[in-house]
C-alpha cells in the first residue's frame, strides 16, 4: 500500500526539481551595443554582446543578421577569428565560435548586398543569434538577443566605377587621323585626270583656224582681178595640177553614140524590119533614077 503512494510524490519532486534546471538553462541571453548607425558600401560594425545564463568556458556559436522589419529573411556577413567571412545563411558550425569567459563580447559583421534579403537602401533591423550545447550534447536552435538596433545600410556608389573606364576611350583620336590621311591621298588623284585634256583640246582646234585665214587671199584675188581671168587661171591651175581630173574628152563621146546606133540596128533587125529598110532603100534608089532619066 506503501509503494503506491510514494509514486505520485516522486512524481511531483521530479517536476519541482527538472523545473528550476530548465528555467535556469533558459536564462542564456546577449544583450547588444553598437555605436554605429549607418553602414555604406562594405563598412563593417563592431557589435558589443554582454551575456547572461551562461557559464565559463561554455563554447557557443554567434552571427550577426540584418532584416527588413516584419521579415524573416536575414542576412549579412559575420567576421570570423581567422579574418575570414562567413555569410549569415551557412551552416552553425561555420558560424564564428566563442567561449564564454574569454569572449570580450565583440563581434564584427557588416551587409550582404547580394543576399535576397537586401531589399535596398534604407533602415533595417540588426540582432544577434548564438547556439549553444544542449545537456544531451547536441547543438540547440538558433536563440536570438534580447534586444535590436537601428542601422541604415546603404549601397556603394557605383558612379566611381565608370569613370575610369570612360577615361581609357581615347581610341577615337586615332580614327579621324586615318579618314585625314585618306581624303588626302585621294586628292591628287582627281586633279591629275582633269589637267590632261585641255592641252588636248587647245591642240585640237589650232588646226582648224589655218585654213580659215587663208579664205581672204581668194576673195582680195577677186576684187583685183576680173572674174574671167581668175576662172581660166583656175581652170589651168586645176588642168596642170590634176590633169587626170581636167574633163570626159570628146572622141569618148563619139563612141558612145557609134555603139548606140550599132546596137539600134541590131535591135531593128532582131525584129523583123529588114523590109522595110529595104523598101525604104530601094524608093531612095528609084527616084534618084527617075531625076536622072
């Protein structure tokens, strides 16, 4: 009837003393301190973190983490012992690690402008999460600080960088250069045609004022002489200059009328007519008899 009994009493021990050790591992906390208010390009901010609830030389695993308010989405980098930086999103192992008692609490971190959660330039909460070991040795989930700051992050102008590079364009100096030198050397090629043709053209025409002045000294000629004297003067000019050219000779034409009369008596006598220059003949005979008799 004993051991019944005694059940719920342990019970209630158990609760009573499993409660102060939960509540006591629950006190862990860091409250943070930062002097800075306004982060440019890569500034960095050193963070300051007092801690409570944990105990010396208990090792723990702090990063840094920035996000818009109302956001779940943090970001940002986190400076480790070795001067690395590890990026808000990797593991917790990667995080930077401490120990508690020879941790001065400081921690440098700064933004990650690439990171999603850069909705860009403006105001944006910052806090701190750590891990710590759990009783069965296993690695809690992330606990946060008990309280945020303010920080204004604020992206690197990026007008530094394109004015070194419009700088280097001095390239274009060289092009009108060479166009200069193009359009030179293409001048004297059009002038030297252009030149040539009117020595040409001068030659041309000298010739054919020579026999134009030599009109005059046949007209002065004319009014000189009489018109007769200068057309058989002409007329032997030609016949003893030309003979061959000088006219048809008159025999040729005699000929000519020969061959024509053969060739109508040939035609008269293809046709039959003999009778009738018989006839013709014999008249012409009869009455010559008749004048003598």
């Amino acid at each position: 009837m004993s051991c019944p009994r005694l059940v719920p009493i342990v019970g209630v021990l158990v609760l009573l003393l499993w409660h102060p050790i939960e509540s006591l591992r629950a006190t862990r906390s860091l409250m943070i301190t930062s002097t800075t208010t306004s982060l440019f390009g890569e500034d960095e901010m050193v963070v300051t973190a007092s801690a409570s609830g944990f105990t010396d030389g208990e090792a723990i695993y702090v990063k840094g983490a920035f996000y818009q308010s109302g956001s779940t989405n943090y970001f940002g980098y986190t400076k480790k012992g070795d001067g690395s930086w590890v990026k808000n999103g990797e593991t917790t192992m990667s995080q930077q690690s401490v120990t508690i008692g020879s941790w001065d609490g400081t921690l440098s971190v700064k933004s990650d402008f690439s990171d999603s959660g850069f909705g860009g330039e403006g105001d944006y909460s910052f806090k701190v999460g750590f891990y710590y070991t759990t009783s069965g040795g296993n690695l809690s989930s992330v606990n946060w600080s008990e309280n945020t700051l303010t920080v204004t992050l604020n992206e690197p102008d990026p007008t530094p960088t394109p004015t070194p590079s419009m700088t280097p364009t001095p390239n274009p100096t060289s092009v009108p250069t060479n166009t200069q030198q193009s359009t030179a050397t293409a001048g004297p090629t059009v002038t030297a045609p252009t030149k040539t043709p009117t020595p040409k053209a001068t030659a041309t025409r000298s010739p054919t004022l020579t026999p134009i002045q030599s009109g005059p000294t046949t007209s002065e000629a004319f009014d000189i002489l009489g018109t007769s004297d200068i057309a058989t003067e002409d007329a032997t000019q030609k016949v003893e200059r030309n003979p061959e050219s000088s006219g048809t000779p008159p025999w040729v034409f005699a000929l000519l009328f020969i061959g024509i009369g053969l060739g109508l008596l040939a035609f008269a006598l293809a046709l039959g007519r003999v009778d009738v220059w018989k006839k013709f003949i014999e008249s012409s005979h009869g009455g010559g008899r008749h004048s003598s008799g």
